[in-house]
C-alpha cells in the first residue's frame, strides 16, 4: 500500500559470529569501546590494562570510574557459572575495586538473584552489573552489538549524603601535574590560561569554533595533545576532519612531525594529536621535561591549525 513506510526487523545475531573468542577477539575490542558499553550503564570508564594479575587470577578488564575508583569487567560467553563469578568477587575484593561488571552471553537466573542480592546487602558504594551481551543485524546489514543490563545497582543504595571520598592517589598525582603544567604554559602562550587544573586524564580550551577543542592528555605511560572534534553531529564531525586531511602533507610539515589522524569510525568525534610516548604520570621525575614537550606541541599545534579552523565554514 503506498504511503506506508517500510519497516525492518531486527535479526538476531551470534556473538560468535563477529567475535569468535572471548579472550582474544571480544576483550582487545571491548578495551577499544569501552565507551559503549558506559554509556549503556551510565557510567564513566577509562581502561587502564587488561588482563590485570591479582595472585593467580587476572581480570578480563581492570578500568576506573570518573572518581578514579577501580572497576572489574568480567567476561563470559555461553552460560553463566560459579567459576567466573567467584573470579569476579576475588578480583573485586583483592582490586580493593568499587564497581565490578560480569558481561555474559548467557545469564542464569540463580546467578541474576545472586548479583541482586549483593547490589542490596553490600554498602552503597559497592556496585554490581550483571550485562547480557547482544548482537543484531537489519536486513543483512553489518551486525551491530548491543548491552542489556540484566541486573544494575539500585540508586535507593546510594545515599544522596555520603561524603566525598578523598582523591586517590592518581588523583592528586594529576592535579598536581596539571598544576605544574598551567604555570609552565601560562609563561608561554595565553591558550590554556583560565583552565583550573582537574583531577581527569585531560584539560580542554576552546579552539576557537564550537564543538572544537584543545586538549592536554596525560596517561601512565604516554601523553598527547589534540584537536577534538565534537560538534554533537557525525556527520559534520568527519567533514571538519575529513577537510583537515586534504591538508594533512602541508599541516604536517608546518608542525614540524607526523601527526595521529584519528578519524573513529565507530564514533561521532573525531581526534588530530601529537603523541609523547615512553613518559606518562608514573614517570615523577620527567614531568618537568614532559610538560615542556606537551606544552610545546600544544603551541605549534594552535600555530598550525588556528587559522585553519578559523576560516571553517
């Protein structure tokens, strides 16, 4: 009948299909989108290592929270069992972990009933996820994956009047980084000038256009500064990058190096950064030379891309 839209059903997937084990395909490609399967709960979370050692076990996934606590993500295809479920208590436990995370294929109800008991017996601030893990295709289209969150912590648990915890410890290591870094920097160019140092991985300023900005980036063991792309639209998103990329052999030669053109694919944003490896948070005694490096790839990097980025159109 004409006037009716067309509509498509949803065609299950097996996870098998696109990852075919969970060790070696399905964990790389969690670390590489974490930010899917945060988004799904609601949560912050930044990847520190995987397959993180505790005595004679390791977790699929070790992360942190946007308090900077730890966080457990337990995988598991096919049917939930006791085995990773008392891996996941002990990686918890011995992680001194906040927040731990079973993603499974299959979840059975005696272990569903066994996360909602924790998430209801064990303080607040201890948070339990039991996720199914899904995939789907539209009338043969590449296949896409989806979380369902089976069992998620209750917010009546969460007391509204908790006080704050003290920073961790990477916590105060950053906000003195960042510190330190501001008062380099505001010697030497004006960019980052009304930035307050923060206890995240990263400080942003405005480029200059909405939806652009620079960031400073400090990991454990690297660094980087960026262009990030983010207008709240993809599509505009690539087009600003894509039309940077013309120009990459000319952008490059000004900045003096080869920059790490990250398009993202499977993200809105897109991301142009300079790279200082080998030197990161942990690495105390070269933070005087790493802010220097960071600062002066953020100048030439502003140097480069200002004029660029203000005759966008």
């Amino acid at each position: 009948m004409s006037g009716i839209l067309e509509i498509s059903r949803l065609e299950p997937v097996d996870i098998r299909t696109i990852w075919k084990r969970e060790e070696n395909d399905f964990t790389p490609w969690l670390v590489d989108n974490i930010d899917l399967l945060a988004e799904k709960l609601n949560l912050e979370l930044s990847v520190i290592e995987s397959e993180k050692k505790t005595g004679s076990f390791q977790a699929d996934i070790f992360a942190e929270d946007s308090e900077g606590y730890p966080v457990i993500i337990e995988n598991q295809f096919g049917k939930t069992d006791h085995d990773h479920l008392g891996k996941s208590l002990t990686y918890l436990t011995n992680l001194e972990a906040k927040t731990m995370i079973w993603l499974c294929e299959d979840p059975r109800p005696e272990h569903v009933k066994a996360i909602t008991w924790l998430n209801e017996q064990t303080p607040p601030d201890i948070s339990y996820y039991l996720v199914k893990i899904e995939a789907y295709s539209i009338s043969g289209s590449p296949p896409a994956p989806l979380f369902v969150p089976i069992v998620s912590p209750s917010p009546i648990l969460k007391e509204a009047g908790v006080t704050k915890k003290e920073l961790v410890e990477r916590h105060v290591k950053r906000l003195d980084f960042w510190e330190k870094l501001l008062m380099k920097s505001a010697s030497k160019t004006s960019l980052f000038a009304n930035i307050t140092p923060k206890k995240d991985n990263w400080i942003e300023t405005s480029a200059g256009k909405a939806g652009l900005r620079y960031n400073y980036v400090i990991l454990m063991d690297s660094a980087r500064v960026e262009l990030y792309i983010d207008t709240g639209y993809e599509e505009q998103n690539k087009k600003i990058f894509d039309d940077f990329y013309l120009d990459k052999d000319t952008i490059e030669s000004e900045f003096g190096e080869p920059l790490d053109w990250q398009r993202l694919e499977l993200k809105r944003a897109c991301r142009i950064a300079a790279w200082i490896t080998k030197r990161g948070l942990k690495d105390e005694g070269m933070w005087n030379t790493l802010q220097n490096e960071m600062i002066d790839k953020m100048i030439r990097l502003e140097n480069v891309l200002s004029k660029r980025i203000k005759d966008l159109q």
